[in-house]
C-alpha cells in the first residue's frame, strides 16, 4: 500500500498495536564461548525461524514480481476499475499467496490509496495514467510492488522517472547505507529528468502483518534518517510529478481502504461480529468494502463499517490526491539488504 506509498513521509506505524523490541532477538554473538545446550537449542532455532521467514519474503515477492508484469503487459483501456482489482488479487492467490492488501488502482492525480468500491463502474482512458499498486503476502511476510501504466506516449518520460529512481536507489542499497541517501539519489534522478518527487509520501520498512512497520524511506533528502539492517525488509516507492506539480500530496474525501487498529468491543453485537470476521481473514492488514461483500450484504456491512470507525475500532485511509492537481507516476519494489547490495524480492 502500497498499500505501496501507503502513508504519508510523517506516518508511524501502522497500528499501534504491533509493538516493536528494543532489542533485535535475531541479532546473536556467535562468537561466544560456553554455549550451553538451551543457549544453542535457542540460536538454532532462531535462525531457522528466521530462513523460513526470509523464504516466505522471497515467495510472495516472486508471485508479486509475476503478476505486475502482467499488470504491465496488459492493455487496461476500458475496463471497470473493479474488474483491474478483481482480476489482480485472483491472480495472486492462484499463484498461492494471501492479499496483502487490496489493489490501490489510483488514476492521474490520485497518487495513492483508492481502490475500487463494490459495482465500480469507473473505466481506463485512452490517456490516463494508472498506477496498479499490489501486494502479496505468505505467513503474513509481504511483497509490496507497483507498476504505472498509461498508454499516451506524452507521459512515457514521467512513467519512466519514477522507473529510473527505483533502480537507481535499488543499485546504492545495501546493509548500513544511510536512508537519506537513498532519498537523496532518488530527489537527484528525478530532478535531473525535469520532474519533482513527492515530498511526502515514502517507501517504509515491512513487518509480519504490518505493511508500514516504523521506517520512512524519503523519496527526498531529508535531516532524519535509518541505517538499513539485514534482518529487515523494506519496500522502496518514488511518487514522480511534473514540473508543474506542488510536490505533494494532500488528503482527498474519498475513504474506501480500511484497517483494524484496535480490537476493542464496541458494546454493538453486529459491528462486534464484523470486526471479528475482519480479524480473523485480514488480521491487522488494510481491508476493501469489496472484500466483505462475499459474505456480508453490502448496505449492513457499511452501517457497521462506519460503526467501527467513529469507535476508532478500523481506520479508514484517505485517497493521497497531487495539491497542484498534476499526474503522478509511481514505481515499486520490496527488498533485504545484504552486505554486499539487495535482495530485490520482487524483481524477475
């Protein structure tokens, strides 16, 4: 959510119920001596923990990588935004993996955050520009990827910035390299292309269950930063403009992306009853009104909806629309630095 650029620059967590160590329980002294049996039992199976989590990374973000090259592929002219959204998120679990969260199918100044309601008629133009962001997850261990697709040539320069940005950043990361760096190159690239990137929406670090895990990763140089680690997986998203852009998002009305941010009752059996159907097939993950409606009748699933959220039970995520209303292109990827570069999980 991206929910790729899911959260503005400024955003923290994504739930305050994830609580974060203070210290990194993978993080090992291996050179110690006198391990006793317990201490080494323990260490083993750490690190087997942690392969199996970095395998399901490396999975999610495969079936991910398949299914936005086929998003890139395909000519969208004309089809109902909620058929893009459907046929993306089948795609991904016939390949084997969970949504991560649903589809963001955000069209010309819409950077982020709108994905298609229940019977949404909306359709591609000739010349719009689309970006289909998407994600998979296995274990709740996420790949999120984004991919813009227009189809007027006028736009391929600006298509491509954000295109160029990505790997640019993707080629300089690597285990301790500097956040603000990777904003500065990205900043760099964009500027030099005669774009503006946005200055506050961000790529962030990923977590089980948790898409937006504590880590922005400016797409701007900026004076707060995070050295990158290993045992982390991050996803990476220049937002690009154009040269007649503010450079930023604001929020728009439109609300149609939710998720739980507390799992406290709220004292009415039916919202209580939905906001454990919630729990139980998306845990703390963003949700659509598109996915409830396979089992809730549409009208009773927003009365109890709009319950949860004045109760501050599920929170409802705003569209991020450009301020000065130009296009916005956007690229994607989620990676694991390495010490000697990146594991890119969802490049081919």
């Amino acid at each position: 959510m991206g929910l790729t650029g899911f959260e503005p620059a400024t955003s923290g967590t994504q739930s305050p119920n994830h609580t974060k160590l203070d210290y990194n329980p993978f993080e090992f002294h291996i050179g110690l001596p006198n391990l006793s049996f317990t201490d080494d039992t323990i260490l083993k199976n750490a690190l087997e923990i942690k392969l199996m989590e970095e395998q399901d990374y490396i999975k999610a973000g495969k079936i991910a990588a398949e299914v936005r090259e086929n998003v890139r592929k395909k000519n969208w002219v004309g089809v109902t935004l909620e058929d893009i959204c459907e046929e993306v998120e089948n795609e991904i679990i016939k390949r084997g993996a969970k949504r991560a969260f649903p589809v963001n199918t955000s069209i010309n100044e819409v950077a982020a955050h709108y994905t298609a309601e229940p019977h949404d008629e909306q359709t591609v133009g000739d010349s719009d520009l689309i970006k289909i962001d998407l994600g998979a997850q296995i274990n709740g261990h996420i790949a999120d990827t984004a991919v813009t697709v227009c189809y007027d040539p006028q736009f391929d320069d600006l298509v491509q910035a954000a295109e160029d940005a990505l790997s640019n950043a993707m080629s300089m990361i690597k285990i301790g390299v500097k956040s603000s760096d990777v904003g500065r190159t990205i900043e760099k690239t964009v500027k030099q292309l005669g774009f503006k990137p946005i200055a506050n929406l961000s790529g962030h670090s990923l977590d089980q269950y948790t898409i937006h895990a504590g880590k922005s990763i400016p797409n701007i140089w900026s004076i707060g930063s995070f050295s990158f680690k290993g045992d982390v997986a991050y996803a990476c998203e220049p937002f690009v403009t154009t040269g007649e852009g503010m450079g930023v998002v604001r929020e728009g009305k439109i609300r149609n992306i939710f998720a739980l941010g507390t799992r406290k009752r709220t004292k009415n059996e039916d919202a209580d009853k939905l906001q454990e159907y919630i729990w139980n097939n998306f845990n703390m993950l963003p949700f659509a009104l598109r996915w409830l409606t396979k089992d809730w009748e549409e009208k009773k699933a927003r009365e109890l909806l709009e319950i949860l959220i004045k109760k501050k039970v599920v929170h409802a995520y705003p569209i991020l629309v450009e301020a000065n209303g130009q296009r916005v292109a956007q690229a994607e990827h989620t990676f694991i630095p390495t010490e000697n570069g990146v594991t890119v999980t969802t490049s081919l």
